[in-house]
C-alpha cells in the first residue's frame, strides 16, 4: 500500500505518544481534575505537545483540536483532531484498554484515522479511498445482517434517565444478540475487525470518535450520530456499524 506523508506523519506522531505513554503508566503519574471534572495526567499532556509538535514540522499551516490544548484550527483547510489518551480513567487504573487517537480533517471532513492501544499490540488506521488496516493487514466489518444475531458494545456518560436515548439503548439491547460495554476506542477496533456489529456511544466528543469515522468507513461500515446525521464536530453522540444493520440500529432511537 501507498502511505502518504499525512499518514507517515500520523504514525510517527502515535508512535512517539506511544513511548511517552508507556513510560508513564509505568510510574503510574499523578492525577488533576480538569474543570469538566476529567481525570488529567502528564501523559495526556505530553503525548499531545508531541505528536502537536511532530505534525507542526511537517505541515506549518495545518490547524489543531485537541483534547488538552483545546480548539486551535481557525479557518485552516486541514485540522488535525487529538485525543492522546483515550480511555485516561482506564490508564490511571491500570487496565489495559486504552489508547492514542489522531485524525485529520479536511474541509470538514476526517481522511485519515489512526487509533492505537499499545498494550493490546493493536493499532487500526485507514485514509480515505485506502483501505482499513490493523497492523498492516487490510480489515473488513462483519456481515451479520440480522440485529438478533448482532453483538454491540454501548458506552453512555451522560446522566439523563428516562429519555429518548435511554429508550432506544433498551430496546436495542432487547432487539440485538449480545450487549457489551467494552467501552473507550477498543470497541472500534473489534468493529473495523469484524469481531463486533455494532457500537453506539453517548456523551462524547469529536476527539473521542473522530478517526473511526474514516476507519469505519474504510472497512467497509458506517458511522452517523443516533438519528443517522454525518458526524459533526458538535455531535455528542456516536453509532458505528456493519452498514447492513446500520438502519435498524438507528430505527431504535426513533
């Protein structure tokens, strides 16, 4: 496969956020409160100033939004989105599932998407018209095509009981096969990898999700919010799916 600089350069930026990471779980970092009330660590810090100043080399005019540093992209025509851990909650209790997300805009809509959890040995990462890929090997979504026979992993941090969004979760997981909250970006993976059918996610932000709109659709899936809109930087909801259940997944929520 032909790998351009855009994601030569994702990739060696996730790298090094990767070698930061590691080294930090290792002595387990000492813990702030954002103002959002979110768990912070050097690690998240760092990791982000890197792969920042990685790509800044590169690409001088590209733009940036991240999870850290915040909304810097202005009118720039490329953007790269950051969230250099996701799944901090899970870094700072020692469990596994956790990982280093990187996407790039353009014109509004995301090209390229890396996801990487290190201690899975797992990285996804697909550019547009490319191909999906883990660990150098082409992936594809499942072809399960009835939502009885389906697995879904579901995430939700919000708190709004007895609402719409609660509605339909309950009745997806009465209508699907297996229910599972894997939680974080580890069930993209198992998605773009044919493992699972279905994820839905509420409570999230654009760094959260980015790169698995490209991923996801690379492997041949699809990606919307819960009313079946394209993704959109203020959305704060996330479905992915096999495509072929992608209707009936979003028919829940109606």
């Amino acid at each position: 496969m032909h790998t351009s600089q855009f994601l030569k350069t994702a990739m060696t930026a996730v790298d090094r956020a990767e070698r930061i990471c590691l080294r930090q779980y290792r002595i387990r970092p000492k813990v702030e409160t954002k103002s959002d009330n979110t768990p912070v660590t050097v690690a998240d810090r760092d990791s982000e100033s890197a792969m920042i100043d990685i790509i800044r080399t590169q690409f001088p005019t590209h733009g940036f939004f991240g999870e850290e540093t915040g909304d810097n992209s202005g009118d720039r025509e490329f953007v790269w989105i950051i969230d250099p851990i996701d799944g901090t909650k899970n870094f700072i209790a020692q469990i596994p599932l956790w990982g280093n997300l990187l996407a790039l805009m353009h014109k509004g809509q995301i090209v390229l998407g890396v996801s990487n959890v290190p201690l899975m040995k797992e990285r996804v990462y697909a550019e547009q018209g490319r191909g999906a890929f883990l660990n150098g090997q082409r992936i594809h979504v499942s072809t399960t095509r009835r939502l009885a026979a389906a697995s879904i992993s579901y995430a939700k941090s919000i708190k709004r009981p007895h609402d719409r969004i609660d509605k339909g979760l309950f009745e997806l997981f009465d209508r699907s096969g297996r229910q599972r909250g894997f939680g974080d970006l580890w069930p993209y993976h198992l998605l773009a990898s044919g493992r699972i059918d279905v994820v839905v996610e509420v409570g999230i932000k654009a760094y959260d999700v980015a790169p698995f709109v490209c991923i996801v659709s690379e492997a041949g899936g699809k990606t919307s919010d819960i009313h079946g809109n394209r993704f959109d930087v203020e959305a704060g909801d996330f479905v992915a799916t096999n495509r072929i259940l992608h209707k009936s997944v979003i028919d829940c929520f109606e």
